[in-house]
C-alpha cells in the first residue's frame, strides 16, 4: 500500500495522535502551554484535510415552488389551529382549576397534542431536499452539498442492517444503564431520596388532595411536577426500591441514542452516527447521569429530537417534522432546568437563518410559526404555572449566577467581568478530560482523553463550517449551555467544573465527537479500492469496542465517590457524610430484613431511614444511646443481631460480646479502604442460641 496514494487513509490517525498527545499533557500544568499548542495545530491540521468536505445540503432544493394550496394542507392548517385552541382551552382551564391532578386542563391538553399530530402526519409530504448520496457515490459518504441544486432528493433510506444495528446500540445503552442499577453507582446522592419522598408524598401516598402535574414541587427547587408523578408511576409498579427511583432517568438516557442517531446520520452520515451514537451508549458521564433518580439527563433526548426534526424539516418542508420540533421541545419544559435556555437558543437559530441564509429561510416561515406554536401546545397548562409564578422559571438560574448580566462599558468592567468568568471557563474546559467534575454527584472528567481528542477535531470542523445550519445549531447549543449554565450559573461554595449542569449539551459533544469519524471515513472511502474498503467499518469497529470497553471498565470496577477530589470544603464534608451514610445503610441492606441492627452508643453519623428504606424494607432499626442499660434487655424475636460501632465507641463491643456471644466481628470501610465503623453480627440461629 503507497502512502502517498492513501494519504487521507493516514492522515486522519496522525492528527488524531497528536490531538490525543495534546490531550494528555493537559493533566500535568508545566506541560499545558504545549498541550494547547499541539491542540490547536490538530485542531488546523482538521480544517485543512477535511474542511473543504461538504455535508448534507440544509434547505430543500425546491423549497420555492411549494405554492399550491390543496385540501390536505387546509387540513393541515385547520388541525393546527384546533390544536392551539384546545391548548389555549387547556391553560384557561388550569387557570381556573390550578388544584385539578389532571383534569379537564389535562384532558385538552393530550387532545390538543393528538389533533396536532393527526393533521401533521395526516398530510402527504412536500418534495424537499434530504440527503440522498450524491450520484455515484455510496450510503456510507457524507453527502456533500449541492450548491443552488435542483435536484429532488428523497429522504434517506436506512438498510435493514442499520436499523438491527441501532436495535442493538439501544439494546447495550439501555443494559449498561439498568443492570444492577441499585449498586451502581455505589453513592446515594441526597437528590435522589428526596425525589422518591417528593413523588410519594404528592402521587403514592398523599395526605392531602395530589398536587396538578402542571405545577412545581420540592419548596426552593420547583421542579415541574410532571416528573414527580412519572417517578410515582414506576414507584407504585415495581415498589419502593432504589433501582424503580433510578429507572425512569435510566429510559431516557438509553432513549436518546435513537434520535442522536437520526440527527447525526441526517447530516454527517452512517459512520459519524455509528461512532456517535456507539460512545454516548458506554459513555462514563452519560451512564452515569442515567443511573441516577434525577432528571437531568431527561433533557438531552428532547433537545435531539428537537435538533433531529428541526433540521429535517429544513430539508424535507414536511409538516410533521416542524410538529414535532415544536411538541418535543415544548415537552422538555417539564423536567430539567437546563431546558430553560431552549426557547432562547431556537430563537437565536432563526435569527441566524434570516440573518445568513435569507433568500432560503424566508420560504420557511410558516414552519417557523408552526414551530412556535407547536412549542406552546407543547408547554402546555405549564406555561401559566410560570406566568402565574414568573420568577419559578428564570430566578432559581439568575439567582445564581457569578456575574451580573450586562454589557461592560468601561475597561475596568470588563477586566472585572474577565477576571470573574475565565478562571470559571478555564477549569470547565479542563473539566472535559482532565479535571474531575466538583458537583458532588460525578466524580470523574466529562470524557475520556480519547474521546477529547476527537471534541478538539470536531469543534474544530463545526466551527469552519459554522455557516451550516446544523454545524450553527450544534454550537449554539453546546456553547451556550457551556458559558451560561456551566461557567455563569454556580451554587454558593461550589467550585467548578458542575458537569450536572452541562447535560443538556450531551448530545451537542457527542455529535463533535462523531463529525471528525464521518470526515475521516468520507476522505478515506474515497481514495480506496472496493476491496481494501473494508479497512474502515473494521478499524472504526474496533476503536469503538475499545472506547466502549474503556468506560464501562472504568465506572464499574474503578469509579468511586471520593471525597477527597472535592476541592470545596463544604462540599468534601458534606460528601463524607454522604459515604458514611451510604455505607451503613448499603451494610443493613446486605443483612435483609430478618435482623434488628444497632448502632451503640453516640453517632456522628447519623442513621437514614428514608436512605435505608429504599434498599431493605422492614427492617428495625435502634439507637442505644445507654448502652450499658439497653443491651442487656435487648430481645431476639426469632431474628438476627447486628451492632454497629462508629469512632468513639468502640469500647461497648467487649460488653456486647459478653452479652451476646458466638457472633462475628467485621469492619466496613470505603472503597479505598478508609475505616468508616465496626460491626458485630449474630445470625438469626446464633442469636437464639446466645439467649440460652
């Protein structure tokens, strides 16, 4: 094989190498200003191999000629219409009856979302672009660009192998989120009880009449109450178990890997979906934030499929897809606040498209007012919840934020506003591959160096290409969240980097990732013959299988909560409050309910019922804050005997042992093996045993 005839063959690695070289030199400080040059030279050596690579055309071709009228487009219309009126309906009704769990506002609602999406799907589609691969090329390229074409392009056909391959990509995502999703991860995060008591106080258990799913719970959170009940749902199905807390996070998590693929194969092509989809399935931040009972990993699958539809909508001017960018992103008001910023960013979009791309943007405005609309049918009876509480739906962000919004006008503002903001922005950068995150929820880099690598490549690309809708929306939408909820918005005695802030972004990084795959198999495919070809699906399958088999070797044997990567005190004391408090209520699980358990004498770490409850139910539990008069009249009652002993009373466990002998001492220490307590522990037999 000639090298000069294969160079863009090559090439691709060489660059790659040098962005993971750039990479890891970030981890020693000495060595960061070269890291940084060798970054931003492969980030050069990307634009100038694979810049002048077109991608999928944006708009469709024949965008101008859909002029005619017929009845199916008044059908649409008027579906649309009826839709707005029932969600206008909808939010006057909550208005009315805000104390309603669902009512008559919920039952508008859902019919206002049917009628929408009978009409949309219920219209033939209007001919548009969307990326067929250009005439004598193959299914495997990154379309390129037809500049000012007139050709009709068909909507991309997916093979039969693909669609098993997607099958199977979401199969493997789904597995690594869900098994043994009570032991994994080993942390409880506090977050995560107080959602599984917030849902069974409002929806499985209530006092008082359940609260509308059209407000917002948890007093000083507020979080909409959409996700309180979906979590009761699963509560009430499968009991009250860590792993039903976790498992609604974890649906969603595994959901998204569909529509990052279908955005990504849209624009770049199969390879780039392939690769995309692949890392985010095993991800480490990514499985993480799924195995967790809180809602901010939800917020990544709408934001894909908004991106997904959108972007198809440019190209195909289908009703549906307009319909269902607006609906998904309408939905996504209901769980994580990083959503907040969507309505903002899709604004910027449009701006964007009238600003750049006029002449075909222009032609889309009734799809940019279905979009809105859409979106507000979405929003639902939400909407006045927040007009009603106006400070519920920007203030928790704004009360928050490091800097106050404005734009400098004076020098000294602005080295004011730089000296805030950079070392903020700094560390979240270093925050992708080489600094653990500090929101006491992760405990490890956004990436692994390898994936990071490819961020540096495909940041890279987007940006040259930043006049394409796609690589525009990307950006907007990675930055955005980047700058504003991962730099600006920060919690009192937190340190940065807070990588739950940046999950609405997800996908935008994974699609970074991906480009430079696709741009590389594209150069590369093009150059080979057609028996040497089989050198990209085989190279690219095996980097993928290692990168998989990176991250989950990585959370699931090495992965540990430990407090001493914190570099805030408040949150390093909080979080060996938190290991203790796990580690004695994971110890009582292990026992099972068919023991009393103990802790002698005076705590500093005091037991967590509501922790406990989730991992072992009925099982007893009590203080014996006496132990020289309560343990002697300690009865069995046909179960076992467990004592716990934390620093500082260690000396009642020679009592004990004389008054209830034959049992077993053992010690239960963290993972790195710091010593958290001691235990002495009788068997159901052995405690009657030790009453005669």
């Amino acid at each position: 094989m000639q090298l000069g005839r294969y160079s863009n063959l090559w090439a691709g690695p060489i660059v790659y190498l040098i962005a993971l070289l750039g990479t890891w030199l970030l981890a020693s400080e000495s060595a960061r200003p070269w890291a940084v040059l060798l970054l931003i030279a492969s980030a050069v050596l990307a634009v100038v191999l694979w810049g002048r690579q077109d991608w999928t055309p944006a708009f469709a071709s024949d965008a101008p000629a859909r002029t005619a009228v017929n009845r199916s487009r008044l059908f649409y219309l008027l579906g649309v219409t009826i839709a707005v009126l029932l969600a206008i309906a909808a939010d006057l009704r909550y208005a009315l009856a805000p104390n309603e769990t669902f009512g008559v506002a919920g039952i508008l609602w859902i019919a206002g979302i049917g009628v929408l999406l009978c009409s949309a799907f219920g219209v033939p589609r209007l001919r548009g672009s969307e990326g067929q691969p250009p005439k004598g090329g193959t299914p495997n390229q990154v379309p390129p660009v037809f500049q000012q074409s007139t050709m009709d392009l068909h909507p991309i056909r997916w093979t039969t192998w693909e669609i098993v391959l997607l099958a199977v990509l979401f199969f493997l995502a789904l597995l690594s989120r869900v098994w043994n999703l009570t032991n994994f991860p080993d942390n409880i995060y506090p977050d995560e009880i107080m959602t599984g008591t917030v849902a069974t106080q409002s929806y499985v258990d209530p006092t008082t009449p359940p609260p509308s799913v059209f407000s917002t719970l948890w007093s000083g959170i507020d979080l909409p109450a959409l996700w309180f009940w979906f979590v009761a749902v699963f509560l009430k199905l499968g009991g009250m178990s860590l792993a039903m807390l976790r498992l609604p996070a974890a649906l969603f998590g595994a959901a998204t890997i569909v529509p990052l693929y279908a955005l990504l194969r849209g624009t770049w092509g199969r390879y780039a979906a392939i690769a995309g989809s692949t890392i985010m399935a095993f991800s480490i931040s990514n499985v993480h934030y799924s195995r967790l009972g809180l809602n901010n990993i939800v917020t990544q699958f709408f934001w894909a499929t908004c991106f997904f539809f959108l972007l198809r909508a440019l190209r195909s001017c289908r009703p549906s897809d307009w319909v269902l960018a607006g609906l998904s992103a309408g939905l996504s008001e209901y769980f994580y606040y990083g959503t907040r910023l969507l309505p903002f960013m899709l604004a910027v979009f449009m701006v964007f498209l009238l600003a750049v791309h006029w002449k075909q943007a222009r032609q889309y405005a009734s799809g940019f007012l279905v979009l809105a609309g859409t979106y507000f049918v979405g929003f639902g009876p939400l909407l006045v919840h927040f007009i009603r509480n106006p400070n519920l739906y920007l203030g928790r962000g704004a009360s928050l934020l490091i800097w106050s919004p404005h734009i400098p006008i004076s020098f000294a503002d602005l080295r004011s506003a730089w000296k805030t903001i950079w070392p903020v922005l700094c560390e979240n950068l270093l925050g992708i591959s080489t600094h653990s995150s500090q929101d006491i929820i992760f405990y490890a880099s956004l990436l692994l160096p390898a994936e990071a690598a490819l961020l540096v490549l495909g940041v890279a690309l987007l940006l040259w290409h930043w006049r394409h809708p796609a690589a525009f929306l990307i950006l907007v939408s990675g930055l955005g969240v980047l700058l504003i909820g991962g730099t600006l918005v920060a919690y009192p005695n937190s340190v940065p980097p807070l990588i739950n802030h940046w999950t609405p972004a997800f996908p935008a990084f994974h699609v970074a990732l991906a480009v430079p795959v696709g741009a590389w198999a594209t150069a590369a495919q093009s150059e080979l013959e057609y028996r040497l070809r089989w050198i990209l699906p085989v190279t690219i399958t095996i980097a993928l299988l290692v990168l998989g088999w990176c991250n989950l070797n990585f959370y699931f044997h090495r992965y540990y909560a430990d407090p001493a990567s914190l570099k805030s005190k408040a949150y390093r004391s909080a979080q060996r409050n938190y290991e203790v408090q796990t580690a004695q209520s994971r110890y009582l699980a292990s026992l099972g309910p068919d023991y009393q358990v103990f802790t002698v004498g005076q705590s500093l770490w005091p037991y967590d019922p509501v922790t406990t409850r989730y991992l072992v139910p009925e099982q007893k539990w009590t203080l014996l804050n006496n132990p020289a008069t309560e343990l002697p009249s300690i009865g069995r009652h046909n179960k076992g005997l467990a004592f716990l002993f934390f620093p500082g009373t260690e000396q009642h466990q020679q009592m004990t042992e004389q008054l209830f002998p034959g049992g077993k001492h053992d010690e239960v220490t963290s993972r790195r093996g710091k010593h958290l307590f001691y235990t002495y522990m009788l068997t159901p037999p052995q405690a009657q045993a030790s009453q005669k």
